[in-house]
C-alpha cells in the first residue's frame, strides 16, 4: 500500500503487511533518521499495537507527524481489508 501523508514532511509511506502483522515501511521524504527509526522500531508489530503507540503523536503543533499519518495509513488498511 502507498498512504499519501498530509500535514507532515513526509510525503508517502510505503507499507507492507503479512496478515495483521507489519513486514516493511518505508517513509518517503521526512526526517530521514526519525523515519528510518520508526519503520525499524515497527517492522514485526501487529496493526492494532503500532495504532495504539503512534496514534495522535504531534510534530511541533502541526496536529498529526509521521508517527500519526502511519496510524491513519494503518487504520485504512485495516478498514479496506475487513
């Protein structure tokens, strides 16, 4: 799945899914460390944990961050594939 992130530096994420379980995310733009941190820290994770942490996460006052676009890009996966 490709998400198209708004209000964050990143400007897609690159998800990949084996069942409820995250294989590979890749962030396109962003902060590279930050990005690169966050799609290692969640590879091997269920759906419903990386939700439950990353979920209304904000970066300096902008109402969402990278952490946060991953949950609603995860909440649509989930959602289509129910």
């Amino acid at each position: 799945m490709i998400y198209k992130t708004k209000g964050t530096c990143s400007r897609e994420i690159h998800i990949e899914l084996e069942g409820d379980t995250i294989k590979d995310v890749c962030f396109i733009g962003g902060c590279n460390g930050n990005t690169k941190g966050i799609a290692s820290l969640v590879k091997g994770m269920n759906i419903k944990d990386v939700i439950e942490r990353t979920e209304g996460i904000d970066c300096g006052g902008r109402g969402t961050s990278c952490p946060d676009q991953l949950a609603k890009a995860l909440k649509q996966l989930s959602a289509n594939n129910m």
